[in-house]
C-alpha cells in the first residue's frame, strides 16, 4: 500500500497512520498478520458499501466483501488461502506504479472476461496506462500453486476470448464466422468483443497478457516459462505473411496472436518494472515492457520488406522485358512498346506485317506499298493512248499508183 499511494514518501508511517485511523471508524479490519510481520487489512462491510460509493461512479470495479471467518472449534479468525496471492497482486500494481506505469485508479482486480461456453476467466491484475505507452495490459500473478498447465489453459481462454464477437454483430459476420473455425481471423478488431470492452493496444494482436512468477525459485521460472512457449506456441506465436515474396519478407503476423510477457515480483522490486527485467515470449532476452510489447518484426517491416521486394521485382521484370526485347533485321533498332504489342496481340498480328522489322521500317514499307497502289490507281484509271491511223481505204491499186 505504502508503494502504491505513496511512493515518493521516504516511509510508511502515514500510509500506517491511515489504516489505523480507517480501522477506528470501522471501515477497515487486520485479517492477517504474514510471517514478515506485514499486516493484510480488508474491508469492512461498512467500508466496503462506503468504497462502492466513492469509486464506482468513476469506473472502478470493487471487490467482493471478504467475510469474516472463524475456525469452528478454537474460535480463531481465519485468513483465506490467497493471501498471500492478494499481497502479491498489490505489490505487482505498486511497482508497477512506482516505475510510472499506471495511475493508481487505472489498476482494477479479478476482471471477468466471459468465453461464449459461459466460463468467466478472471485476470487477477488489469492495468491501463496509455501514457507509458501500455494502453491495457492482463495480469496473471502466480506464486508457483497452479500446475503449469492452467496457465497455458488461461492463456488459451484469454486467446479465445480475444476471438469473439460481441451481440450486437452483424448477421453477415455471424454467418462469416460460423462458416469455418478460422473465419474469425478476417474480421477486424474494430468488430469483435474485446474492443468494446477494452482500448485499442497500438500494436498488431490481441491484449497483451503478461505473467508474474513470486515466491518461488529461477529454475521452476525456467521451467514454466519453457512449457508455456512450447505448450502455447499456437496462442502467441507470429506466423508468416502470405506473400509473393516469402524468400524477402522476414517480418512476421502478430495480428492473431496474444502478446505475452513474463517476469517475476523480485525483479520489479529490485530493478524496477521500468527497467529491462521483462522477456516476450519467442525471445532470448529481456526487455523493458514497451519494448517486450512491440514488434520490430511485425506489420511495419512487412510493409518495408513488401515494398521493397514489388520494387525490385519490377526492376527485375523490366530487365527482362529489355532483355526479350525484339531486335529489328533490318535497321538493328530495338522494337518500341508500341511495335512489339503490334506483332503480337492477335487481333493486330494479322496485319502487322512483316514481323521481324521494328515500326519505322515497317512504316516505310507502308509507304512504298501506298506509293505503289497510287501509282497503279492512276495508270489504271488514265485513259488508253490511240494506235497509229491508216486513214481510209483508197482501194487496191492506191500502192501501186503511189510506187
């Protein structure tokens, strides 16, 4: 509490001094005194309506009343078996506004998210801070008491949760989904459920999940983190992009994937959830949490890569389009864009002529064919010239009359 509402004092002595004052007028109660000596404080009934008061017409979710129990036989207030989990909660949310990420009123616990078979998967952690560039980010905090295989489940929910649809959808996309079992993946997020609920990430993908390991020991971090990457690759693993140039794009389709990141409580309290202590799912070191979140890999390379690959792929069909280029047997010009579509598009072939010369001589031959025709239009239509007249018949002995 003294990190999450007063983590610029040098002490906690009034962070002390308010429970105490709250307890006085019933508001709050001590329900567990932990092995360090830190006390778990909860509300009261009365502090609990007083809370629903204060802060739901704001937005902010309170949590369940915690009744008070008592063993049946020694009459000792008993503490519930997440304590120790809910202690752990709040001191995830401390650090992670000691480190500027989050408003203390941007924090909300045991968030529900609904699946369409009607399970409730709860986040234990929800925190928004657009101004640390973290717009939504879920919370599983885990003290090593859940089999690793619940949190591959939960990551699953979370997975399928991002998948559905609100009510309200339109007819069109409800047909479009229930036509096959990844129609999904073709509406846009703008139309699914998720989006109602929360804002939009900044980044390719679904919410971002991020699990923090407490209480427990580096290996069986190792150990969960491995299975988690090799049991939920399906959930948060990029795929290629289907595209005409699979050898030049690298970048990979985070659109359907859930970010995970993973950490543990002692390297937020001892460096800092700002410092370089959180690792993505898929990589080999860690980073700090806007950069474990963003993709590098993502949509904007692909869009570099794609326009550099059409481009060189235009320059390389060009090159060969040069090189294919017909060569005139003639002249020895090469054939214009013009000639070459002439010679071969079959509704213009049939009169291109000879094939094998480029356009201008082509256009020369034209010309002497025009010639020619004009010259043989004329001479047949010119008049005959006359023959030589004998004159008339003078009668048989004319010639020798004359001789």
């Amino acid at each position: 509490m003294w990190k999450l509402t007063r983590p610029d004092n040098q002490h906690d002595k009034l962070v002390r001094d308010n429970p105490l004052d709250l307890e006085d007028h019933q508001l709050v109660r001590i329900e567990l005194v932990r092995e360090d000596q830190r006390q778990v404080w909860v509300l009261t009934k009365r502090g609990h309506g007083e809370a629903k008061k204060l802060l739901e017409p704001k937005g902010i979710r309170v949590s369940a009343l915690r009744e008070k129990k008592y063993d049946p036989v020694t009459g000792k207030l008993l503490g519930a078996s997440y304590d120790d989990h809910a202690a752990a909660v709040t001191s995830t949310a401390a650090e992670l506004h000691r480190a500027g990420i989050g408003h203390r009123l941007g924090f909300q616990t045991e968030i529900g998210h609904r699946l369409g078979n009607g399970y409730v998967q709860r986040a234990d952690l929800v925190v928004r801070a657009p101004e640390a560039g973290v717009p939504v980010l879920l919370l599983e905090i885990d003290r090593r008491s859940e089999d690793t295989h619940e949190l591959v489940a939960k990551l699953r929910r979370y997975w399928e949760w991002g998948r559905l649809l609100p009510k309200d959808a339109t007819k069109r996309t409800v047909d479009l989904v229930r036509s096959r079992p990844d129609a999904i993946e073709h509406v846009d997020h703008e139309k699914r459920l998720w989006r109602r609920v929360y804002p939009p990430t900044g980044r390719e993908g679904l919410v971002p999940v991020a699990f923090v390991f407490a209480g427990t020991t580096e290996a069986k971090v190792d150990n969960t983190v491995a299975v988690l990457e090799e049991a939920g690759r399906r959930y948060w693993a990029p795929r290629r992009y289907d595209t005409l140039y699979p050898k030049a794009v690298t970048a990979r389709d985070y659109r359907q994937a859930v970010p995970v990141v993973v950490t543990t409580l002692e390297q937020l309290q001892e460096h800092g959830a700002d410092a370089a202590v959180w690792r993505r799912l898929g990589r080999t070191r860690d980073q700090t949490l806007t950069d474990a979140l963003d993709n590098p890999d993502g949509h904007a390379l692909y869009r570099d890569q794609e326009a550099r690959a059409d481009a060189a792929d235009q320059q390389r069909r060009a090159a060969q389009r040069e090189a294919e280029r017909p060569v005139c047997k003639r002249c020895g010009r090469k054939f214009t864009d013009e000639r070459w579509e002439e010679i071969t598009v079959h509704r213009t072939a049939v009169r291109a002529g000879e094939k094998s010369v480029c356009g201008p001589c082509r256009a020369d031959d034209v010309a002497r064919e025009e010639a020619a025709a004009e010259a043989a239009r004329i001479e047949a239509a010119a008049p005959p010239e006359p023959e030589d007249d004998p004159g008339p018949d003078r009668g048989r002995g004319w010639f020798r009359r004359r001789a």
